[in-house]
C-alpha cells in the first residue's frame, strides 16, 4: 500500500492532494497541518475518509517535525513511499510589492525575508532530513517540493517578474536545496525533485485579487498581463483539482533513471510554467 506524507494539508492544494490520493482505498495519506482539530474536523466533514492521518507539523517548529516523524513511523510500520513538501509561507502583506516597495519599512523587509527563509528553505530541510530514514524504507523513495515557477530565474528575467521577493528568492533556495539532497541520495535510488502546481486558485493563496489595496490591484493586474504575455494561452488561475491532478501525473511519471533527479519542473511536466 503506497504511503504519502503532504505538508501544508490544512487548505489549498495541501488539502486537494489528500483528496485525491485518499480515493485509493488502499493508500496511507497523512496530512501534516499547524492546526489538528480543526483540520481533522474539516477531514470528516469534506472528505470522510478513514485512510487520511492528521499531525501536527510546523514548519517553523523543529519538535513538532520531529514528533510527526515519530507518528507517522507508528502509522505507517517504519516508511513512508512520497514525501510531498507542499507547505510554504507567502505573506499576503507582501506578495504584491516590489523589493523596493518593501524597502520602504526596512523592518517589515527583513522580517519577511527571514520568515520566508525559516519556513520555506530551513523548515523543509529539517522535514527531509527528518523524514529520510522512512523514505529510505519506502519503495517509490520519492521527495518533491512544490515550488513556484516565479522562482526560475530565466522566467523572471524574461518576464521582468518584479514582486513577492522573500516567497520567489526562499522558493529559488529550496529548488537549488532539492538539487543538493538529489546529488547526495541518489545513488540510494532515492529521488529528490521539484515542481511548480502552476498560476492556481486557492482559498488561501494571494493570487485572488479580492481584498487588495488600489496599488496591489494594480501590481496583480501588471503581473497577469506579463503571465498572458509569456503564454498568449494563459487565461487565469486553474483550480486545485486541476493542478493536483496534473501535479500526481508528473510524480508517478518521474524516475531517476528519465534524469528527474534534482530537477525544477511545470506541473506540465516541462519547463513551461504556464
């Protein structure tokens, strides 16, 4: 029976991707989330199903990785088949500013460089290493990080992608982290890789522009007029079911022996992020 462990399963794609792999009845899905009871009681209600195992697990907080690892050992007899890190911190504060306009309150900067990096590089750093020793007895031995395509360099620079600076630089960290874990385990047959979900409309990401300031309207607006630019075809946010589907899709087919290891890819399974 395949085992999965999802970070950041409370909402969003996290929780999409423990509806779709808890539709096989057969499959240890466990989710880990900041807040138990309240996801669990989401779980019950929106999903019902008894394959789905919910810990408690931070990023920002080491004990509480650990402690998931330990249950999630007892859960699943001593492995775990796919690590899938899809938890990430992204301010709503700042996911429409410049570095520049960030820079306005030099204190704000840095507390938003320093969470995204604790979080979205140190956390999951922490998560793989303490999780590795279960992989290790898993049989697909397959980590993937969700990472975001705002965080290819080569996407940036030919977009003039301006924005969300402390998320995309952490995110182009952890891709290039990934690519280390790769060239030290690979030859334990264990992939390590990274994909983007695509532009997806989530109840808990900033990419709905519903709320935003007037100068945050305008940055979203500028920023989906490069998007259609980069792909004429692109014609909004696609939904989680959609992403995660296409997202499952790119794993099962990922391998070390089709050279996936260490990789950033779309969830088209290339480098188009759009």
């Amino acid at each position: 029976m395949p085992s999965y462990v999802v970070t950041g399963a409370s909402r969003g794609l996290g929780f999409e991707f423990l509806r779709q792999l808890s539709e096989d009845p057969a499959a240890i899905v466990i989710g880990l989330v900041r807040n138990k009871d309240a996801t669990e009681k989401k779980v019950s209600s929106e999903i019902g199903r008894s394959n789905i195992h919910i810990l408690h697990g931070d990023l920002e907080d080491y004990k509480s990785l650990k402690k998931a690892a330990e249950d999630t050992a007892k859960i699943t007899g001593g492995s775990v088949d796919y690590i899938i890190a899809n938890g990430a911190y992204l301010s709503e504060s700042s996911a429409y500013l410049t570095l520049t306009d960030l820079g306005e309150n030099p204190e704000n900067l840095e507390e938003e460089f320093t969470r995204a990096f604790k979080t979205n590089v140190i956390g999951n750093v922490h998560l793989f290493n303490l999780f590795l020793p279960l992989v290790r007895k898993g049989e697909a031995k397959k980590v993937i990080s969700i990472s975001t395509g705002i965080s290819d360099y080569d996407l940036v620079r030919e977009i003039e992608f301006d924005m969300s600076g402390p998320y995309t630089t952490s995110k182009a960290a952890l891709n290039l982290a990934v690519a280390e874990f790769n060239g030290q385990f690979r030859s334990e047959g264990i992939l390590f890789f990274s994909i983007s979900p695509g532009v997806v409309a989530t109840d808990g990401q900033t990419n709905s522009t519903k709320n935003l300031s007037e100068r945050e309207l305008q940055s979203a607006q500028k920023m989906f007029g490069k998007f259609a630019k980069y792909a004429p075809h692109f014609k909004g946010p696609i939904t989680p079911e959609e992403s995660v589907k296409s997202v499952l899709s790119v794993i099962y087919n990922a391998s070390l022996e089709r050279g996936d290891g260490g990789s950033f890819v779309s969830h088209l399974g290339t480098r188009q992020w759009l």
